[in-house]
C-alpha cells in the first residue's frame, strides 16, 4: 500500500467516525473539515526537526486544491 493510499484511508476513516459520534464538532472546524487535504512525508534521515515543524506551522497557510 502507497503512502498515498495509507494516508488517504486513515483521514477518511477517522472523520467518518468522530463526525459519527460527535456531529456537531464540524461545524466548529475550519471549513468543516477535520484534516488538511495535503500531507507531507519523507524519510527522517534526510527531514530535519524545522523543516517539520515549518510544515505544521504553515500548513493552513496554504491553499485547498
């Protein structure tokens, strides 16, 4: 299985389920959405701390596709 996929099926799993068990919990997310669309991922050797970090800090910042 792809990261891709991976990735994929947690998120969708997961709000499917809290949003089962708490409906009222989307109306206070940020465009009713649980996750960001995007996610990032690489190898630990070649990532540092910042660059993860940065990610995190800025992710909202970024434009949904």
């Amino acid at each position: 299985m792809s990261v891709t996929v991976l990735i994929k099926k947690l998120k969708g799993t997961t709000a499917r389920w809290l949003f089962k068990e708490k409906p009222e919990l989307r109306e206070s997310l940020y465009h009713h959405h649980l996750w960001s669309p995007s996610y990032f991922a690489r190898t630990v050797g070649n990532c540092s701390e910042e660059t993860i970090k940065h990610y995190v800090e800025t992710q909202w910042e970024r434009p949904f596709k």
